[in-house]
C-alpha cells in the first residue's frame, strides 16, 4: 500500500513536514517517488500569473498596435455580423 507523507528535499535529505513514516529507521533504504510542488526557485517562475501576457501587450501598444484596419469601430461593425432579435423590429 503506498502512503503520502510531506516533505521538503534540501539537497539529498528530506525534512519530513508533519509526521514522518512509521518504523523509518536511519540504516533502511526505501524507494520514494518524488514530485516537485514548487518551482519558485526557478529562473522566469517567479512572476505573477499574467506578467509574461501584460508585458507582451504592452509592447504590442508601444508599437501603436496591429495596422491591418484603419477604425477600429468600423472594423468592429463591418466584421461582427448583425442580427435581427426575435423580440425587436429590425
């Protein structure tokens, strides 16, 4: 039966978090599986979600944003297909 216990992994040791397994005496090997939770430490994770998107739409401004349309509004009303509703008079 596998079991899950928490831990911190500082270089080869782990630290157990709350209890640690029963009956872990110091000269028994076990195999354990491990799986990274955080990443923090690691280079280009340590901005908030959504930095990466800001800055890359802050560029985009800078630049003075996409050329493909001349008004944006009248982009907008040419593209977007108008419909009648069922409740209104066209």
């Amino acid at each position: 039966m596998r079991a899950a216990y928490r831990a911190i992994l500082r270089g080869n040791l782990l630290e157990w978090c709350d209890e640690e397994p029963p009956d872990l005496a110091p000269e028994r090997s076990i195999e354990v599986s491990v799986t990274i939770l955080d990443t923090a430490d690691t280079p280009g994770t340590t901005a908030a979600p959504g930095a990466a998107m800001a800055a890359a739409l802050e560029r985009l401004a800078a630049t003075g944003g996409p050329r493909s349309f001349e008004d944006a509004a009248d982009w907008e009303r040419d593209t977007r297909e108008e419909r009648s509703l069922p409740v209104r008079e066209s």
